[in-house]
C-alpha cells in the first residue's frame, strides 16, 4: 500500500500533463485514520466522475455496538453518515473549478425511507466503515489541474471524513434517536403477524406529501387519526405505548368521496414496507413487508404466467395456464400481475380502483344479462378476492370509489372523510343487503405458477461488455433493451433500479444455466445481497451507487425483461 505522501509526489509530476496520466493515481493510499483508494479513474473531465472508496477502521470511526446492533440499527446508521457526508460533500463541491465535471464531490443521495445502500456499509463484526464516492478529477480542457485535486483529496475530504465519518464529532443524541426509532419500528412489525394484522398507521402521522414530485411531508396537512372501531395501542421498547389504526388481515375496503385521501392512505401503506427516517410523518406507518401493489399495465409482455384464476376459454384457444403475449391488455396484466405477485411470496395486494382494470375489477348484474357468463372468459377479482384470503392467506386492501359491490366482500370498510377515516362497516353492509350480488361462479382451485426455467443468452458471455443505463425510477436500459418499470409503484429510489440491472447482469453471467427456476435464481440473488450489496458487481473497484429492491421488485423486473427466454 502506498502513503498519502507518495499520492502527493504522483500528483506533483502528472500536473499539466494531459488528462490519461490521472490513470497512474488507481491504487489504495494510507491517509491518517483511513484508507483512500482510487478504484475508477474517469477517461476525461466531461465523463462519469471517478469513483474513490475510504476505509475507516473501527479505530477512527468509533461507533458505540449498540447503534448497529440490530440489522434495522444498522441500516439506519449507515443511512445517518450517507446523509451528513452527503451534506459536507454537496458544500466541498465546486470549490476547485475547471472543465466538466472537474471539483465535483458526491455521494448517495438519500430519500425517505431507509435502504442498504453500497454508498455506506458497516461491518457489524468490525465496525470498520466502507464508504464510496464520486469525485470529478480537474482540468483545465484536458489539462490536469493536480493542485485542484491535491486540494480536494488533502484537504476537503479529510473534513468530510472528520465530519460524517468519526463519532467524536457527532451529537450523540442524534445517533441514539435513530436506532431507538429502528429497534421500535422493528418491534412494530414483530408484532403485526402476531395481533393478525397486516398494516399499522399511528396517530398523528402525516400521510400527504409535500406535492406529486416530493416526498417530502405536507404543511399543515390534517394528521391521521384512526376510527375507535379499529384503534389498538402497542407496546414498544423506547417510544413506549402508540396508538392507531390496525388494519386486520382479511379484506378491507376504503372508501369515500374525491380527494378525501383514499389513494393517499393507499401510497403510505404502499411504502409502509420501509422504515422511514424521522420527521417523515410516516415514521410509524407499518405494512406487511411482502405488500405488492398491483395495476393494469397495457402491453407489458407477458411470459409462462398462470392466469387461469381470472381468465379462461378465451376465444383464440390461447393456455391461460401458461399465459403468453407481448402486449397485454389491461386485464390479463392486472391478472398476470397477481399471479406473479402471489409467486413473489406476496402476503397483502393493494389495489386501486383508478388504476385498475374495469373489467378485470368487477361486472355489475345488469352486464352479466346482457353478455352471459358463459360469454365472458374474465371472472372478476371481486368473486376470488375472499378466496385468496380464505384459501391461500393473502390480504387485499381496495380503494373503491365507484363500485359498491366490495361491500359484499370485504371484511372492513373504513370510509375517508375529510382526511380522516370512518369504520362504516356496519353501515355499508346493511345497505349492501338491498342489492345483492348475482350467483357467482364455484371458487377457482389455487393455482401455481408454472415452473419457469429462465435461459442465459450469448450475448452475456464471458468476457463480453454490457452496457447498462438507469432512467431514474422508470425503467433501465440493458444491452441496448428498455425494460419499464414504471409501474411498479414501489420502487423508491433510482439507485434500486441500479441495483435491478446488475441483478439481471449478474444472473445471466453466474446464475441462468437452464435448470434453475425464477423463484430459485432470485433466491440466489437475495443469498448473495444478504451477503454484501455490492457482491452483484463482476468488478469490486468499480462498485456502482446501489439500494437494495425488494425481493417482489425482483421477481417484477425479470418478468417485464422482453428478451429473457423462458
């Protein structure tokens, strides 16, 4: 290993040679308390940064065990240093100017909720820290400025390392606050499947946010406040007794008038599967962590799926067991989309009504005289929603606003009224008698997907270059092919979406050998994530900036890859 004193010398010979001598700076230099190493030297000034990594032994950083003692402590505290690194590198950045992106200091750019990221990893046996950054080397054209640059690694950084990186300089207090609010929403969810419930909303909870491209929390927004019928009050270990709403598992029901803050409740509950950072307002918005929400998606390709639950005898004689097409409509998606879901291992669906499929939804009495049932090859989710409950366990939560035929289904109806939710479960049900369901067609036996065995393809050979682009939280391009991904509602940071591309690299080069089912390759996947997030990239010294998707994201990527052979 070289000292910070011979990166010093280097740099004093390569100034104002042409920008390739940056090259010969690539190495691990021993700073005082850590470990600089440039892993990925940029090409020239208007290309990606390069990217360094600091090794902060538990010596220099000296975190207290009992702020990572739990895997959610420790997420948390990672989450913690990205953010005040981030903040002391955003004002380091610009100060020493030149073309391209020459002074830049970056590192992840954190969101509200909390995710494993590559930008920040702990080791919980150690306490040793690993921490990645992106650096724009200066220059002047394509002139180095290594004075720049001597500026930036000697100077700027070690006050960001000092900063973020050493507990010395940190209120305490704020340390111990975040992994006292990890440890109580990980009591949270301990306790959902043990009361019967498969959602939690605290009172006082700020739900809204800030507006449709922030998710920052609404001013002076009404804060949650959970209906006497379904208020329960918990035990946690530092926050002491919370109360709100408990949403049992069974089918609910949420109804009320536009803009009363159905969807609203929906999208807390959809993200309800992180933890979120305090001041967030969703702090103690809890949700059954294999939630998936399902949506119509018209013309996502569909592979090998069976959706034989909701759809069958279609007029072309297709397989609806083994379900193909390259441009689905908007109800065999929303069904593929189940099917795959509940292949996931998904123990709660949430669905909306503005997002659904009609058809797909429900047919009222007066459609089903006019088009027999023996007519219609959809048999609507509102006649199999109790059934995925009653036989297989798995949960619905609806937001209805046009359709009263869910009454008839739903276990509990909890009506938005001016933000704030109403149990009118009693209410709705009686005036559902009034209107009764047509007979409906004999319960589906439970289906099981198909086993799937994905193929590798040549074109992820060994040896062979793969080029990969992330488009923010909609999608990613990989070998030249976009892959959509803007309907998975879920997905929360763009750096997640990185992290599905190199999964889908990363299988095709170690894990597709035609043998292996899907649900056996994410299973690998999530082996080897568990392990080390950065694990999924084929170079260690090029480590990309990832967050760990969830095992559903997983199975839903690799489902809307077009080209995969299955």
């Amino acid at each position: 290993m070289h000292t910070a004193a011979d990166l010093k010398d280097l740099l004093e010979r390569i100034d104002r040679r042409g920008y390739p001598a940056y090259k010969d700076t690539k190495g691990a230099y021993q700073f005082p308390g850590y470990v600089l190493s440039i892993d990925h030297v940029q090409g020239d000034p208007f290309a990606a940064p390069s990217k360094i990594s600091l090794r902060v032994p538990a010596a220099t950083a000296g975190f207290p065990k009992d702020l990572y003692r739990l895997p959610r402590q420790r997420r948390a505290l990672q989450e913690q240093l990205t953010r005040r690194l981030g903040q002391l590198t955003a004002r380091a950045s610009g100060q020493t100017r030149g073309s391209g992106h020459s002074g830049l200091m970056a590192v992840s750019r954190c969101g509200q909720e909390i995710l494993d990221r590559t930008a920040c990893q702990l080791d919980p046996r150690t306490g040793d820290l690993l921490v990645r950054l992106e650096v724009g080397f200066p220059a002047n054209g394509r002139t180095i400025q290594a004075k720049a640059l001597e500026k930036i690694l000697f100077q700027l950084l070690p006050q960001c390392v000092q900063g973020a990186l050493v507990y010395a300089n940190w209120d305490p207090r704020v340390l111990q606050a975040a992994a006292r609010l990890a440890e109580d929403q990980q009591a949270l969810r301990d306790q959902l499947p043990r009361l019967g419930l498969c959602a939690f909303v605290a009172n006082g909870s700020i739900l809204p946010r800030a507006s449709g491209v922030s998710s920052l929390p609404m001013k002076d927004s009404v804060p949650f406040r959970s209906p006497k019928e379904l208020e329960i009050t918990l035990d946690l270990p530092h926050r002491g007794k919370i109360t709100g709403m408990g949403v049992p598992k069974g089918v609910t029901l949420i109804v009320g008038g536009g803009y009363h803050g159905k969807s609203t409740l929906l999208q807390a509950l959809e993200l309800g599967v992180y933890d979120h950072i305090a001041g967030d307002g969703r702090e103690y918005v809890v949700t059954d962590e294999t939630a998936v929400k399902i949506r119509a998606e018209d013309g996502r390709s569909i592979r090998c799926t069976d959706i034989s639950r909701f759809i069958n005898h279609l007029p072309n004689g297709k397989d609806t067991s083994r379900f193909v097409t390259a441009d689905a409509s908007g109800s065999t998606s929303q069904a593929a989309n189940v099917a795959e879901a509940l292949e996931a291992g998904a123990g709660l669906l949430l669905l909306d009504e503005d997002t659904s499929a009609t058809n797909f939804m429900v047919r009222d009495e007066l459609m089903q005289r006019v088009v027999c049932r023996d007519q219609e090859p959809i048999t609507p989710f509102l006649e199999r929603v109790r059934g995925l409950y009653e036989r297989q366990g798995v949960s619905t939560v609806l937001v209805a606003g046009s359709s009263g035929a869910f009454f008839h289904v739903a276990d509990h109806i909890i009506q938005m009224d001016h933000y704030l939710p109403r149990d009118i479960t009693s209410l709705a049900k009686q005036a559902a008698r009034d209107f009764p369901l047509p007979p409906g067609p004999p319960e589906a036996a439970e289906s099981s997907q198909p086993r799937r065995i994905p193929k590798p393809s040549p074109a992820f050979g060994a040896g062979k270059r793969v080029k990969w682009k992330v488009l923010g939280k909609d999608g990613l391009s990989i070998d030249r092919e976009s892959i959509d991904l803007r309907c998975l509602e879920q997905l929360t940071d763009s750096e997640q979406t990185a992290a599905l591309a190199c999964c889908l690299l990363h299988a095709q080069r170690h894990l597709l050998d035609g043998k292996k089912t899907l649900a056996q390759v994410v299973d690998a996947l999530e082996a080897l994530m568990d392990q080390n997030l950065a694990a999924l990239c084929d170079s260690p010294a090029n480590v990309p900036f990832l967050a760990r998707p969830r095992r559903q994201e997983l199975f839903a990527c690799f489902n809307r890859w077009r080209s995969l052979d299955i």
